[in-house]
C-alpha cells in the first residue's frame, strides 16, 4: 500500500563546513533535524539515507533526530550493518555509512560467530571510532573488559580485496582468514 502511495521524493542536503568528522557530524545533525520535520507530516512514507544505503520509517528518524538534537550519534540511524552469509555458519559484517564521515568502514570478515555477535563488535568498533573519536592503529586489538576476547584491527587500503574505501577490519580468533596472509 505504501508503495503504491509513493508519489514524489523530497531531497534534503547539508553541507560540512571542512571534513573533520566533527563538522561532518554536525551537518549531518542538522540535515536530520530538518528532515525530522518532514518524517513528522502524515504522508511522509520513509527517509532515505544515502550514505548509509537506509530506508527508515519516520517514527525512526525522528527518534534520530532527537538523539542527534542532543549531540548524541545516531548509529543505528546513520550506519548501516550488512550481514552476508558465506556458509551456514560463517558471516561477514561491514559497515555502510562510515565513509561519509571519516572514509572509512569497518569489516569483519569470514567468521564463525553469531551473525548478531558480529554485528554487536563492528557497530562498537564504528562507534568507537566515530563517536568517541578514537583512532585505530593497524595491529591494534579491541575486546571484552574481561581480556577473554581479543579482535586484532587490521587497515586494508581502498581497493585492497575489492574494497571500496579504506576499511579497517576486524579479525575474530575464529576467523577462517588469516589477517598476515590476508
């Protein structure tokens, strides 16, 4: 039915006024505020948000909105976590969306986890890196506060495996890849 209501498309951008991932930040929350307002009307159907590749219903971008109304990152508005299967118990996950803000994304790749346990640990290392600003080195290792688990953070240039940007990816000690060779 939404679909078949579908009629036009209203485009909204805001610009940053340099590429530091603050200013990129700060226009993001502003496009989303403003589009806020048009997710409000009652023919509003969805927001699309490019970067991320996200069709969001308008009670969601409104919840982005107020978070990103309060300086918060609205991660799970902005970012987009895809999950493909390579086998019945080995996924990758990666990020869409990061790029927009600081060029890169983040992988992880050929694992044998929970697909929801692998989103869980790209979505913290996005947020990581993108709301609490900190700055990945390549060999360094991300994990739980109990030392049990440790995912060694490798940078694979733009290009390098087919990736589109530069992309730093996370590898699980479970991982059928290994990160030297790879």
């Amino acid at each position: 039915h939404a679909i078949a209501a579908h009629r036009s498309v209203f485009s909204v951008s805001v610009g940053s006024v340099d590429e530091t991932i603050p200013a990129r930040f700060d226009a993001a929350r502003r496009m989303t505020c403003l589009t806020a307002i048009f997710a409000k009307l009652p023919t509003c159907l969805g927001i699309y948000f490019p970067s991320a590749d996200l069709i969001l219903p308008p009670k969601t971008w409104v919840a982005a909105a107020d978070m990103a109304h309060k300086g918060k990152f609205p991660a799970l508005q902005w970012i987009n976590y895809a999950v493909a299967a390579l086998t019945e118990t080995t996924f990758t996950v990666n990020s869409i969306g990061c790029a927009a803000f600081n060029g890169h994304e983040v992988c992880m790749p050929a694992v044998k986890l929970d697909p929801k346990e692998a989103v869980q640990h790209v979505y913290a290392a996005t947020v990581m890196m993108l709301e609490y600003g900190h700055e990945y080195r390549d060999g360094d290792t991300m994990g739980n506060e109990e030392g049990t688990l440790k995912l060694r953070l490798r940078h694979c240039a733009e290009g390098v495996h087919g990736f589109q940007t530069d992309t730093w990816t996370l590898f699980h000690p479970n991982s059928v890849l290994d990160e030297h060779e790879t």
